[in-house]
C-alpha cells in the first residue's frame, strides 16, 4: 500500500515538472499594461517604438481592420477629442503602400470591428501622396458576423499629401465642431464632415504593403490626456495558437 | 492492323490522362494536426500578401485536417478560435506558431503535417 503510494507520487510529481513549464511559457494574458490588441501582422516592441516588420498582409474576408497589419486599442478611450500619432513608414513592399489610422471602431457583437472610420495615406515608391478619408462597416446587416466578404469601403473625401518613407511625422486627427479634420507637421491636409454624432469608439493603427513604426500615441479630451503610449513597455496583447512539426506524417507528394 | 491502331489510339489517350491527373498546380500539400487544447476554424496559410490555402472547417481539438494544396513553399499560419465565439472575442485571428516559428518552409513535392500543440492562454 505505501509503495502503490510513493509511486503515485512519483507520478504526480512527474506530472507537475512537466506540466509547470508548458503553464508558466503560455503565460500570455493581457495585464496593467496592456493598451493595444494584435489583430494582424507581426508587431513588436523595438527602441520604444511599436514596429509592424512584416508589411505584406493577407486579407482576411471579414472587416476592413483585418485587411491590413492592425493593432487596436484593448479599450475605447473615453470621450476625446484629439488623436496624434508619431509615425514612420519604411521599407515599402509594393505599391499601394497604406498607413490608416482608424477610429469610432465599434462593433454589433464580440469582436466583430466592421463599423470605423479612418484617414488612410497611401503611396508608392517615391512616398505616400494621397489621404483618403473612408467609412466601412457591415453590408447586409441581416447576415451572420462571419459572413465573409459582407463589408463595404466608402471613399467620403480625399486630399494630395507628402509623406516621406524613414522620416517620423506627426499625424493628427482633430474632431473640430462636427468636422474631423487631419494634419500633417501641423499642416491642416483634409478637413471632413463627420456624418455621425458620436466618434467614439476604439482606435486601431493599420499598415500594408509598407513596415511601419509608431513612436507614440496620445488621445486628449481638449488639453487633459485620455490614453497614451510612448510604447516605453510592451503593451501590445498578442494570442496565439503554437504549433510544431509531426515528424511521423511526412511523406512525399505522389508525382 | 486496324487492332494494332485502335489499340495505339487507347494506349495514347490512357498516358495523356494519367499524365495530366497527377499535376494539380500546387506545390506541396499540408495539412493540421489539432493538439493545442482548443478547437480551431478557418486556418490559413498565408504567404506574401495573400491567402495561399484555407482550411474554412471547424478543427476540433485532436483532429486531423484534409491534406490541401499549397503553391508558396514558405508561410504561416492564421487561424480563429471556436472557444472565441462564447468569449466576446470571436473575429480576431490567431497566428499558428510552427516548431517555434512563424515562419515556415516545406520542400517541394512534399506532403507534411503541421501539429498544432498548443494555444497560449488569454
């Protein structure tokens, strides 16, 4: 009896060396400093900076956030007024290059970000030329949120801009009376009508075609500070699912 | 000599048709192996700016994909989370870390499976 126990113990303890370095690696949950989620690309923390080192994104047929390598904030920032965003784009892949800052991101159910508005700067390979202001959202409401490609892309207005490749600019988007209006450098580049009462709603950061780096983010309500980020910590969210290679299946392709 | 001819004619149209079904245009054929715990759906392998092969079916945990097609050698995995859809977070992908990596490469020709093992707690 005593020796059926000292074995089972054996095996417990066995259990517990294996199992408690497999719990303490998937540790991955979001904490204090959380302030952004992963939704696509390959974003890490790098000289206090939040770099997208990927640039190419394979579109995923739901909501336009999921076209691009997107991070959006893991809350909506309580009532402001004034997004700015310090940026760079480098090392283009191919033309069009896209930087958008998005925001009113809202969604129907769980995660399901179709509703969002978003000046959107594109390019190719001398630098970024034209702003395009866009609203999508949900096309048949009546479908399930899983419905693939059941989203639509609005072009509300547009502008010529100059944004230059390895150089950091200041993008701020201000809501002034009912019009949402974008500068550059302090450089007033597109002012828009906001067809909607409200712009509140969580902001997301999106690149394609082109890497990005973000120095920082700061989100006011008039001159008091509603959310931040100078990306000092690694405050972007990341889940995952991990794989390894079955060495038992791997045959050759029928010629 | 008709025979001999007819025969020919037979012989020729066989090889053209088994020359031809073999060749589907892919590269290597893939397939996922669910081990990491939770069920899976839509996994993709994604290479270059584009959607390569999807895998739209529920995976549930334990369970072993169809081998499907795939024309980039080397890519990654995303995929969504069937646990996601009682969560509130259902909509967002996961990347699929395979052997560590995002990154991944088969050889050409071959047929490989790809053991998820794991997903990482939220």
């Amino acid at each position: 009896m005593l020796f059926k126990g000292i074995i089972n113990l054996k095996k417990y303890l066995l259990a517990l060396i294996v199992i408690f370095p497999v719990f303490t690696y998937a540790s991955d949950t979001p904490t204090e400093k959380t302030k952004w989620q992963k939704l696509l690309g390959q974003w890490s923390i790098v000289n206090s900076q939040a770099v997208e080192n990927r640039a190419w994104a394979a579109p995923w047929e739901y909501y336009e956030l999921l076209k691009y390598n997107t991070i959006i904030t893991y809350k909506a920032p309580s009532d402001f007024n004034n997004i700015t965003v310090k940026a760079s784009t480098f090392d283009r892949f191919k033309t069009p290059s896209e930087f958008m800052i998005s925001f009113a991101i809202t969604s129907e159910r769980a995660s399901w970000f179709y509703h969002m508005y978003a000046f959107k700067i594109t390019g190719g390979f001398w630098g970024m030329d034209k702003v395009t202001f866009i609203k999508s959202d949900r096309l048949d409401k009546s479908k399930p949120f899983n419905a693939k490609n059941n989203s639509f892309v609005k072009e509300i207005a547009s502008a010529d801009c100059s944004v230059k490749y390895d150089k950091t600019h200041e993008y701020s988007i201000k809501f002034e009376g009912h019009d949402a209006v974008l500068y550059i450098n302090g450089k007033k580049i597109l002012s828009v009508r906001f067809p909607e009462k409200s712009h509140k709603g969580r902001i997301a950061i999106s690149s394609k075609n082109v890497k990005v780096s973000v120095d920082s983010v700061e989100v006011k309500k008039n001159k008091k500070t509603v959310f931040e980020d100078d990306f000092n910590e690694d405050s972007i969210y990341m889940r995952r699912v991990k794989a390894r290679i079955s060495g038992a299946n791997n045959d050759k392709k029928p010629e | 000599m008709k025979k001999f001819i007819l025969i020919s004619m037979i012989a020729i149209a066989a090889f053209g048709v088994t020359g031809c079904g073999e060749d589907d245009g892919t590269s290597a054929d893939i397939r996922w192996d669910n081990n990491s715990g939770d069920d899976i759906y839509e996994v993709k392998w994604v290479a270059s700016g584009k959607v390569d092969q999807t895998w739209s079916a529920d995976l549930a945990n334990t369970s072993v994909s169809p081998y499907k097609g795939i024309s980039e050698l080397t890519g990654q995995g995303e995929c969504l989370n069937v646990t996601d859809r009682g969560t509130g977070a259902e909509g967002t992908p996961y990347d699929v870390y395979i052997d560590g990596a995002l990154n991944h490469s088969v050889d050409n020709n071959d047929s490989e499976t790809l053991n998820i093992s794991q997903v990482q707690a939220k």
